[in-house]
C-alpha cells in the first residue's frame, strides 16, 4: 500500500502536491482506512472498505491520484467483495473437536485394571474415577477393586486368598498433542487390603484384614474422541508398610513387595 501511495504523490507537479494521513484497522472481513487529504485547503476525509489489504490500497492510490490531478473531490464506488477465498475457513471437525474439549470441566471414568504386587503375582480388578480438568491439569478421585486372588505355597501345604478395596486422590499435567493428551502423575491410596488362609497343613481357615496406604506415580495417555475418550494409565506402586501374612506354626504366606505395578484401561465421559 505505501508503494503504491508513493507512487501516486510523486507522479503529482509540485504545485499539486498533497497531504495524507491514513489510518487503516483490519475488522471481521474488511479492511477499511479513514483517509484525510489537504490541498492547501479544508481537508477532504473519506472512509474506504475493501475486502483484501492489495484492494484497499489500490483504491487510496486512485483517490490520491485523481486528487493531485483534479484537486477535485471524487467518490468512489465501494471495492468488490472479496474472493470467497478470502474468507474465513471454517474450522475442521479436530478443530471444533478441540474447542469443545477445552470448555468441558469433568470426566466419568470407568475401566479394566491388572496388578502385580498388593495381591500377588498378578491380579485383574476394575476402577473408577471422576476427573476435574482446570487447563492442562487433571485433579482425580478414584477407587479400585481387586477381587480374592490366590497365593500358593505348596511347600508349605498352605494357601491365602488377598482381596484390594482401595481409593485414591492424584495430579497429572497433561501435554495435548492434537487429540491425545499426555502427561506424569502422583498420588496416594489408602484402602483395605483382606487376606484369608487355608490349606491342607492347617485345620481351620483364618483370616486378618489391614489398612493399605500407598504411593504413587506413572503417567497417563487420554486419546479424546469428542465428547468421549479412551484412556490407558500406568503406575508404580510404593507401599508404606510391607505386613508378613501367616499361618501360625506353619510359615508365611506372602509379603507384597517393595514396588508394584499397574495399568489401568478405560473409557471416559467429558461433561457438561
């Protein structure tokens, strides 16, 4: 646009020379400048719109130039719209998706989870857990059951069967590369941990439940599908305390680690 002003104003004879001021704002789908021109009189002001920033430059170049020509006010006819391909494209399905995503503050979850530690060796059980999504953090309350699983020890003739009641409060900070969200998390659990033994080395069966209180950290991957998301967690388990479970004058049955393991798989709901 300076160029071509430029190139009007300087075609012009010296006694026709003039001054302009132009103060151009880009608003919605125009372009529109406030010119003032002054030919050693009143100044002249106009308003111009044009669909494209190269439109609404050629048009004050044709009114500076017939200005210094005629010294005459002219008034121009309105610059064509612009090309439809100037317009704004309207966002993709992604996009939107990602728009929709950023206004929900919740999600309901609900998944399959396997264990190694609390319970054993390996354990299948399932979870839940509701989610607060303040920008790109993940605030969630969650609970999990694993239902008896056995312990052998066939040396000893003895068995005990473990079950895991427990909920938990975590973090995670999430980095959204397009629809999947990844990120670490922490947390704590505390729950009930249940354990009943029996066997052919023991008359009667026991039983003994105790509190459970662990730690824990891993990451978490959300692949978003619009209003619903698949889900796939993994941590690493830091129990507080690690109790010896026995069977008295026969011998112990199992102890959990020092780490365990879990993956969590799910389905989760955004709302509102």
């Amino acid at each position: 646009m300076k160029a071509e002003i430029a190139e009007a104003m300087g075609q012009a004879p010296a006694e026709r020379r003039a001054r302009a001021r132009a103060v151009v704002v880009h608003e919605g789908d125009e372009w529109i400048v406030d010119l003032t021109t002054e030919m050693g009189g009143p100044p002249h002001h106009r308003t111009l719109r044009a669909g494209t920033c190269g439109e609404l430059g050629s048009a004050v170049a044709t009114v500076l130039a017939l200005e210094v020509s005629g010294g005459q006010r002219h008034e121009l006819a309105p610059p064509p719209a612009a090309p439809a391909s100037e317009k704004p494209r309207d966002e993709g399905p992604s996009t939107r998706r990602g728009g929709e995503a950023s206004k929900r503050q919740f999600a309901l979850s609900l998944g399959a989870a396997g264990a190694t530690g609390a319970t054993g060796d390996a354990s299948l059980g399932v979870g839940g857990a509701i989610s607060w999504l303040p920008a790109r953090w993940r605030v969630e309350l969650a609970v999990v059951y694993f239902p008896p699983t056995e312990v052998a020890r066939g040396d000893l003739g003895i068995r005990g069967d473990f079950d895991l009641v427990a909920g938990s409060v975590g973090g995670c900070y999430t980095f959204v590369l397009g629809a999947v969200s990844l990120g670490p998390c922490l947390g704590a659990e505390v729950g009930r941990l249940h354990a009943s033994g029996s066997g052919s080395a023991v008359r009667t069966s026991s039983e003994s439940a105790s509190l459970w209180l662990a730690g824990k950290a891993g990451g978490l991957a959300v692949w978003q599908l619009g209003r619903f998301a698949l889900r796939m967690q993994l941590d690493s388990i830091i129990p507080s305390s690690r109790d010896r479970y026995l069977i008295e004058r026969v011998g112990e049955v199992y102890r959990p680690p020092a780490l365990g393991g879990r993956v969590t798989l799910g389905a989760e709901m955004h709302f509102p």
